[in-house]
C-alpha cells in the first residue's frame, strides 16, 4: 500500500478496480447477461473445447494454432485472469518502488491500458505514464517495416505488457522497450503458450541476450498455457 493511503481509501479504491475490471470484460450483469444454457448446450460446448484443444494439441509440432477471440464484446479480450495478473503486476512494482511508466504493445480497444490508468487514478500514485501502442487499424503484414518503435519516446518502463500476436510483432518490441525495463519490473507476454510465433520470438530474444529469470505461467484453458511473465532481475 503507498504509504500515503489509509487503509480505507485503499479497500475504496481495490474494490473501484474489481469493478473496473467487471466493467472492462462486460461481464457485469445487465440487459445483456447471458441466459444459462440449457443442459444439452452444454455438453456440445464441452465437445467443442475438447476437440479445439485436440486440434491445438496435433497443430502445436508445425508452430500453427488457432486464434480464438473469445472476448469480442468486451474494452479487452483479456479474461478476468488475464486482468487480475496485470493488476498484481501493477500492485507488486509500485509495492518495490520499481521506477518506470506501464506499457501495452497490442491495445485493440484499449481496455488493458484503460485499466493501467485506473489503477494509477485510484491509487493516486503520480508521475508514470501509460503507453498505448498500436497500429490502430489492425495486423500489419509481418513484412512490413516497423520503424515505429525505435523512436518511441519512451524512458523507462516497469510493467512492459505485449499482446501483438505475432513474431515480429512481440521479437521487435523486447529488442526495442526490454532494454528500458527496470530492474524489478515485469514482462507479460499475453500470447505465450496460444500462439507458437509468438513463444518462437520470446525463447529467441531470451535465448540471444541469456535471460534466465524464469517464465512463469499465467493461466491455463483447457489445459493449455495461456499466458506467462517474468520479472528483471
Ligand atoms: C490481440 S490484439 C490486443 C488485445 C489487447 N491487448 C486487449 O487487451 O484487448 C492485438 C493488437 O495488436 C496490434 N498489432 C499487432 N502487431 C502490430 C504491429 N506490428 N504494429 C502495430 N500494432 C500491431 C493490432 O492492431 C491489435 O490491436
């Protein structure tokens, strides 16, 4: 807790977040809330998960998958796990006074950095930025330039978050923002385990410069990894 908040203001502001991050997924009840599906639903969506995780499972050897966006109505595809990562990212660098702005390469709707921001407003904590990167207008093709980055004024960075889905888009963001990360903050990697472009580029840039604080995983669905981070040493 920053040393400057009570705790009543801090649990005011926690449960601000938890709301935020109801509001950021859409999974708020409302005019909208799912009706709970029928039995027989249910067992075609169970058949359905298992037979996508087969399929991932048997295109994993040739670096293919499937992309599923699950998340098409929400301000983020991230899940409520996805969330509750990037806010204990947040919470464990501003607890370490690790010094640096929040970054997020891949915004889409902005719901992640939306996110950032409410976390730095609800705990008054001034003085870092939050970075949105995008092309904002979808996937470029992977062989195009990316003259972008190198220029990005940024300083330095203590949560580093990249969701560009592929190689390019993530090997070309830790060559140009890892080297600003503090030491103490962290990298999350949204794509890791789901797309196998984007493990290629992060075992490649870990591999290149001998990174050996461990990638820890974030969350499983249906059994697959989905997600991982690790901290600077
Ligand atoms: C999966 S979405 C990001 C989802 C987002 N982080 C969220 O929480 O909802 C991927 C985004 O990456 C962007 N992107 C991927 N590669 C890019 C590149 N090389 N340059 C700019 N934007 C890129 C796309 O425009 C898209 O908005």
């Amino acid at each position: 807790m920053p040393s400057s908040q009570t705790l009543e203001t801090f649990d005011l502001a926690e449960r601000y977040l938890r709301l935020m991050r109801l509001a950021l997924t859409r999974s708020l009840p409302g005019s909208n809330y799912a009706e709970i599906l029928p039995n027989s639903k249910t067992v075609s969506k169970a058949l359905r998960h298992a037979a996508y995780s087969a399929v991932q499972r048997a295109l994993r050897p040739f670096r293919l998958s499937i992309v599923q966006t699950n998340r098409s109505s929400g301000e983020t595809m991230m899940g409520m796990g996805a969330l509750d990562n990037l806010h204990s990212a947040m919470h464990q660098v501003i607890a370490s006074q690790v010094p640096g702005d929040f970054v997020e390469t891949g915004v889409w709707r902005g719901g992640g950095t939306i996110y950032m921001r409410a976390f730095l407003e609800a705990h008054q904590i001034p003085g870092r930025q939050v970075w949105v990167c995008d092309s904002f207008e979808g996937l470029p093709n992977p062989k195009d330039e990316y003259q972008t980055m190198p220029s990005a004024p940024i300083d330095q960075i203590a949560v580093l978050r990249l969701d560009g889905d592929m190689y390019e888009s993530t090997i070309v963001v830790l060559e140009h923002l890892y080297p600003k990360v503090s030491p103490g903050g962290i990298v999350i990697i949204d794509d890791h385990g789901m797309l196998p472009e984007c493990n290629r580029a992060v075992e490649d840039y870990r591999s290149k410069y001998a990174i050996s604080e461990p990638l820890r995983i974030i969350g499983y669905v249906s059994d697959n990894p989905l997600g991982a981070y690790w901290c600077k040493d």
